[in-house]
C-alpha cells in the first residue's frame, strides 16, 4: 500500500535532489535551502517521511524499518520520474540513505552522509532506549517527552552548538518541539531500538563508487568517529567537519554547512 508524502519542492526540472531528514525532524529541517539549491539548478525535494511531520503516519510497529523508508523513498522518485538522482541524508535519514545506495546502487548519482553513522551511534545506551520505548507502550508520548527533557543534560545529541541555536534563533525550540510531538509514537518504538540493534554497514559501503561527501559537526561526539570512518571507506569521498557546529549544523553554522554542501554539488 502507497503511503502519502508531503513534500517540500523547488526547481522543477533541474537536476534531482532528494534530502532526507532524520529521526523526529521534519522536511522544514531544509527549507532555509530548498530555494537556495534550486537557484543553482537542482530540482530539490524534501520529504516528511511516514510518520512524521504532515506524512501519513500508519499504525503498527511493523510499518516501520529502515527498508519501509527506503521503499517510500523509491516510490517517490518514481513518481517524480527521476532514474537517478543525488541523495543527501541526514542522521536517520543517512541511514536510510546507506541502505539506499547499497541496494539500489543504479538509483544513486551522488551521495551526502550527514551526521550520521554506519552502525550503532556513539554513546547510545540500549538499555536507556528500551525504557523509553516500554515508556511510550505504557505511560504514552507525554510522559516520555517529560522524561527525555528531564534528561536532556545527558543526551548525546546535545552541544553547546545545539544550546546556542535554542537561545538565539527565534521560534527555534518552538520548532524542534513541534517536531517532537508531530514524530509518531509507533515510529518511536520501532526505530529506537533499530539504532543500536542495526549490522554495521562500513565494510559494505566500500562497495559505494559515486561521489560521495560526508558531513559532520564538530561537536557531534555520536557520529564524528563514525563520519571519519565513512569517508575513509568510501573511494574519494571527501569529509567536512563542520566548526561551531553539532548534530544540525545546517542550523548551528549554516554558513559553514552551506560551503561544504554547495561545492560538493558544484563538482558534480
């Protein structure tokens, strides 16, 4: 069955761009850029994926996996008419995106990794994770937003950086909070437990032959290893380091963010 997909969309008949959001974020994690790349020729789309956001949000932990999301992703581009196309994933969503590219290999022109891993995310504790989910089944999502923002001094996802935009962006908190409560509880359940269960992809990933670049804050202590280790296996790939940055750096220093990205996206 077809789920639906709201999108964001720019630059019809440009050069196809699909971007990728992550766990709980939303297409809005783009739009300050949407119209920016399509000025440079790209016709970009941004997704919600199922459940999350303005997407259709089916019930059941068995509608989600990271081969459900690569399979709505494949959909779309269908849709879009799009034979290959440059693919740009962002934590959860680079996830999807590796999965992509190593079972669709054809589909993929370009590739961009963005804080994200190839295996288990630094410093997740698996048991932590399994009581957030047992939290979300019992007590439901109120009960488990209050926990997570009790605990949200241990979050590894969490930086100066990330602080910084919460007190000086206006409307910022306001709009990840939303996309927390927009994220749906049968998502939640099925995904967290994925991030730490999930096989390391590293070794299959050499098998990747597209320009690839990877990018990473420099405050992302989850994923800046795993970044390293990404762009070491995938031939020529090239590696970003974002300054000031942490695990959004397309909110945390988006200028910086838009160099790497914008002539990476030159190149092609």
């Amino acid at each position: 069955m077809e789920t639906r997909l709201e999108v964001l969309e720019a630059g019809g008949g440009g050069r196809p761009l699909l971007l990728v959001h992550g766990f709980c974020g939303a297409k809005e994690d783009f739009a300050d850029f949407v119209q920016p790349l399509a000025e440079r020729g790209w016709h970009v789309v941004a997704p919600d994926l199922r459940g999350h956001g303005a997407s259709a949000k089916p019930g059941g932990e068995d509608a989600y996996d990271f081969a459900i999301f690569v399979n709505d992703l494949l959909a779309l581009v269908d849709e879009l008419g799009w034979d290959r196309f440059v693919l740009l994933g962002h934590s959860m969503g680079g996830m999807i995106a590796q999965h992509l590219v190593l079972d669709h290999a054809s589909r993929v022109a370009a590739l961009v990794l963005m804080d994200t891993s190839h295996a288990a995310p630094d410093g997740l504790d698996p048991d932590l994770l399994a009581a957030g989910v047992e939290v979300l089944r019992t007590d439901g999502l109120e009960k488990y937003l209050e926990l997570t923002q009790a605990m949200a001094d241990d979050d590894p996802l969490g930086s100066e950086a990330n602080r910084r935009v919460m007190r000086e962006r206006p409307g910022y908190e306001e709009f990840c909070a939303r996309k927390e409560r927009d994220a749906s509880v049968d998502m939640r359940v099925a995904m967290l437990p994925r991030f730490t269960t999930q096989a390391d992809r590293l070794e299959a990933l050499r098998s990747v032959q597209v320009p690839t670049l990877v990018i990473v804050g420099e405050q992302d202590a989850a994923f800046v290893a795993h970044s390293e280790r990404m762009a070491k296996a995938i031939a020529g790939a090239r590696l970003a380091v974002i300054a000031d940055a942490g695990h959004s750096p397309q909110f945390e220093n988006p200028d910086g963010w838009w160099s790497a990205l914008a002539s990476f996206l030159d190149e092609l």
